[in-house]
C-alpha cells in the first residue's frame, strides 16, 4: 500500500508541477508578449502531449482501483487522484512560479550589466522567502 500511496503523491505533483509551469508561462505571455506565445508551436505540442501523457498516468488510479480493491479491502486507504483539484492547485501556484521567473530574468540581467548587489538583492528576497 506504501508504494500506491508514493505513485499517487509522485503522479500529483508532476501533474501539479506541469499546471503550475503552465500557468505562469500564460499570465507571462499575457504580461509581457501582449498575449503572443512564447515558445514555437513544435514546443506547444511536446508541451500538451506532456501534459496529456501525465494527465493519463493519472487516470491510471481508476483502472487500478479493481486491482487494489481485491486486496483486503478493509486494510486499504485508497487514495483518489481528483484532476481537478490537481489542476487547481498547480494553477494556483502559477502567479508564484511567474514571479520567480521574472525576478530570476531581473537578477540574471543585473548580473550581466554589472549590478551585482542589485542582483543579490534579488537573491536574497527569494532566500528570505522560501522562494
């Protein structure tokens, strides 16, 4: 049961990792490229069929469910893979992971023009924050 549990929590949060990345490159696209995407249309359907990929390993729980049912069931937690609350949790995430791009674009630049301690500023508040 250990390792079904472990494949669920694994398979949330690539899913949620997926969604989150996902978001903040929207809201960047909407903030900065006036809507344009960001990356070639060959990226967008490696991005998509990533995402459908990871979508259908966790539609995997359902067809496993039976499987796991005839085990005594009574002693077995089975853990539901809910994609939507998967996906609104990465998507909440994406304003935050949208951020950090952008700072780490802010601190690379300052890095390169030779505003060192503008850069470390950046650094720091993303170490103070957890970020």
């Amino acid at each position: 049961m250990e390792r079904w549990q472990e494949w669920c929590t694994a398979t949330a949060a690539l899913l949620t990792g997926i969604y989150a990345a996902e978001e903040a490159r929207l809201l960047l696209e909407r903030r900065y490229l006036d809507g344009h995407p960001a990356v070639f249309p060959d990226v967008t359907a490696d991005w998509e069929r990533l995402r459908e990929s990871a979508e259908r390993l966790a539609g995997l729980s359902d067809a496993l469910r039976p499987l796991m049912d005839g085990r005594q069931r009574e002693t077995i937690d089975l853990v539901d893979l809910d994609l939507d609350e998967v996906r609104a949790a990465g998507r909440s995430r994406g304003s935050a992971r949208a951020s950090r791009l952008v700072d780490e674009a802010r601190a690379a630049t300052r890095e390169i023009i030779g505003n060192h301690e503008g850069a470390a500023v950046i650094a720091e508040r993303h170490v103070r924050s957890g970020g």
